[in-house]
C-alpha cells in the first residue's frame, strides 16, 4: 500500500530535489523515498557523524580557498607562523594558562 503525504518544503529545497531527481532521471517522490528510507536506516550517531564530518569538510575546503581573492602580506608557511604565535607571551591565553589567570 502507498498512502499520499503532503509536505511543505521551502523554495530552494524543492528547486534542489527537482534538479536532483532530473539529473538521476526519477521521479520528485521516487527520490523522496529513497532519500527518507536511507536517513531513516541510520541510526542518530551515525547521523551526527556523517554532519560532523560535513562541517568539517566545509570548513577545510573554507581554509583552502580563504586566500582566494585576498593580499597574502606573510610568506611564511601556516606551520611556522603558528610555531612563532606558540613562543610568545600573547598565546598564553589561547592556551589556557595566561599570566592574568587568577
């Protein structure tokens, strides 16, 4: 049996199914389906994992192009600017244990 479900989804998320399922040549609801049974066969964890490894993902392809379309003024490697950070006095309180600690 199949029983007809009504949602509401927000402009841009249906514009993104449509392309989606015409790229994959299904059908709106064909692809609903199989997208709901494969969240739903996965347990919360596995959920959270997959969107903590999305945001990291984001994050480093962020840190990759974070130069693109900006003046560099150090030509340093990260590695040694971070190095150079940790040996001075102003990181104590990144790391947790400043003089002004009390």
């Amino acid at each position: 049996m199949t029983a007809k479900v009504t949602i509401s989804l927000p402009d841009d998320l249906l514009s993104r199914l449509d392309a989606e399922a015409g790229e994959l040549g299904m059908a709106r609801s064909e692809l609903v389906q199989e997208s709901l049974a494969a969240y739903l066969g996965k347990t919360a964890e596995e959920r959270q994992t997959e969107a903590r490894r999305a945001r990291m993902l984001w994050a480093l392809e962020g840190m990759r192009t974070f130069a693109e379309g900006r003046t560099v003024f150090d030509d340093r490697s990260t590695l040694e600017i971070l190095r150079e950070i940790r040996e001075t006095d102003d990181s104590a309180p990144l790391r947790g244990h400043g003089d002004d600690e009390t």
